[in-house]
C-alpha cells in the first residue's frame, strides 16, 4: 500500500514595494491641527508612504510580485495562480491581478482580486492554499497592494494620519509531504477566517459604483473599531492555534495587522505572547490595509527574524467587519 501523502502549501519567496514619497508626522502637523506626540501616542505612527503621479495599486503590486519571484528564485512563467487583496483597485474591473499578471507577461493560469479591506491578505492567502492543496494550481503569487490615500478625506484628521501606500507579495508552491510529517514539515498549517456585516457602519467607504457612482472617502469610528479588534484578533487566534493543536508557547513570531500599535500590544498582551516575538512596522509605513501584513512578514524574513522552521501567526481585521489568522511553518 503506497504512503499517504498530502500537500502543503509552502512560502517561497517574499516581496515589497512602497511609494517613493514619505509624508512624516511633522509634515502632517503642516496641514492639519495635529501633532507628532498625539500620532504617536496614540497610534505609534512616525510616517507613512503616499503614491505619486504613476504609481498606483497595480504598479506597487507587480514590483512587490517581482521582488517575491526574485527572492523566491523564479520566474513568472513558474506562477500559475495570482490573487490580489485590495480594497482601492485600479478599475472597478477588471481586477488589478489581471493586470500584474499580465504586467508580467504570464498568459496562462487564472489570477483574480479579494475584497476583505484589511483582512484581505490573510483571506488570500487561505484562499491560494485551497486552491495549491486540491490541486488547482502549483505556484500562487499573493499580493496586498493598496493606495489609500486616494481613498482619505484630507480635511478628516481622525484617520487620514492612519493610513499609507505600500505592497507586499509572497510566493506560495504547493509541495506533497508525507502525511505523518506533521505539523513540523514547511507550509500553511490552517487557517480561520470570520466576518460580521452587522459592524458595517463603523468602518467603511461612502461611495461605490452601485450607490453613489463615485469612489468616496473612508469613514471610521475609531473608537468602536478599537473596542471590537482585540476581542475578535484573539478569536481567530485561539481557533487556529486549537485546530492546530499549539499553544501560545509554540509561536516564534506574531505578524499582525499593522494598524494601532495599541491594538497590537493590547492583543499580545491578552493572547500572552511577549512583545519581544511581535512584529511592529506601523511607525514607519502606517496602517496599509492589506499590504500591511505581507509588508510586515517581508521585514521580519529579509531582517533575518524569522528563520526556517520557525512557527508564524498571522492575523488582521478588517472593514466589514472581517477577521482572520494563519499559522505557518517557515
């Protein structure tokens, strides 16, 4: 009887771009009645990145894509699977995945956007697995992009002092392992994605094509939001890890969602991990929605961080509301 195999999808290469343009604190206190110590305090954010003439979703998307191939040492032609998580695409269609596929010359396989705001690379990347793991596809680039700042309202200084531009990409390949490997052998372990549209109201966009035929700002009750984000972060946390069957103690990094500095420790600290195993890129790129996370894991890999072997938990919320954790072994 031949061994049981199954297949694990496994992260080849990581990948990042981010706007030429820095729009520091000090700056920000030029334009609106803020200060560098309120941002600060109170969300841990020092600058973000703001997208320039020419460069948009799709452009950050295919450098980011371009610099996770190169890490991972392949080539376009080697992907046959592309999901793009955003929330500011290009066009309303077709989707920006068609158009970095097609940015890098790759006519075949199938590519397609994911819409779950913040959430959404965690969402994509649980997707790419589904789709490695039955068979549908070999190799998937999964890329966050996304240009906020065209989406803020300038004038509201609640949140246009959260958010920047950025794009971050990983290469997954799916690999068959022998099936008693365990949770030891390299890949996505499992997944846990959530959402609730009963919290649409305290995050969204006031526009769209079907509403107002315009794109519209992004509206936030901050408080609200953060009220919710710890209670839900450690949900998906503790469903992973008990599906899993790790514990706390197990993890050698936690990659979250880079929104609040605030959220982030106040989440460690409930879930008992130290802050020296947490991942925090906020002060120098602000909340990027679903670049954020991806951006995050690129600085924890290229830093020499995480190494292989290493147990990583990744996690982010969302608009919607969405919520979700992965746990990888580098």
């Amino acid at each position: 009887m031949s061994e049981m195999i199954a297949r694990r999808s496994v992260v080849r290469g990581v990948g990042k771009s981010m706007p030429a343009r820095i729009l520091t604190n000090a700056e920000m206190e030029t334009m609106l009645e803020t200060s560098d110590e309120w941002i600060v305090q109170r969300t841990g954010i020092r600058q973000r990145h703001i997208a320039g003439a020419g460069e948009t979703t799709s452009t950050l998307g295919l450098a980011a894509a371009r610099a996770a191939l190169a890490n991972a040492k392949m080539q376009p032609a080697d992907i046959d699977l592309v999901i793009v998580a955003t929330a500011t695409p290009d066009n309303t269609f077709p989707a920006t995945a068609v158009e970095i596929q097609h940015g890098l010359g790759i006519s075949h396989g199938f590519a397609f956007d994911m819409q779950a705001v913040c959430s959404g690379f965690v969402y994509a990347v649980a997707t790419a697995d589904m789709y490695l793991k039955a068979g549908q596809a070999r190799r998937a680039l999964v890329i966050g992009a996304e240009t906020f700042s065209r989406i803020l309202d300038w004038e509201d200084r609640t949140t246009c002092v959260l958010f920047g531009d950025g794009a971050g990409a990983v290469v997954l390949e799916a690999v068959v392992t022998p099936a008693d490997a365990g949770d030891d052998a390299p890949g996505i372990i499992v997944s846990s994605l959530r959402s609730d549209g009963a919290h649409k109201d305290k995050l969204f966009v006031d526009g769209g094509p079907s509403t107002t035929q315009t794109v519209g700002h992004l509206r936030m009750q901050g408080r609200e939001v953060f009220k919710h984000a710890v209670a839900m972060i450690t949900d998906v946390i503790d469903d992973v890890l008990a599906k899993a069957g790790v514990t706390v103690d197990d993890i050698d990094w936690f990659v979250p969602h880079q929104a609040n500095v605030r959220i982030v420790e106040g989440a460690a600290k409930k879930l008992g991990i130290p802050l020296e195993k947490v991942v925090v890129t906020v002060d120098r790129h602000g909340n990027t929605s679903a670049a954020s996370v991806p951006l995050a894991l690129e600085h924890a890999v290229t830093a020499g961080m995480i190494k292989k072997g290493d147990l990583v938990l990744l996690e982010a919320m969302g608009g919607g509301f969405t919520w979700g954790a992965t746990l990888i072994r580098w």
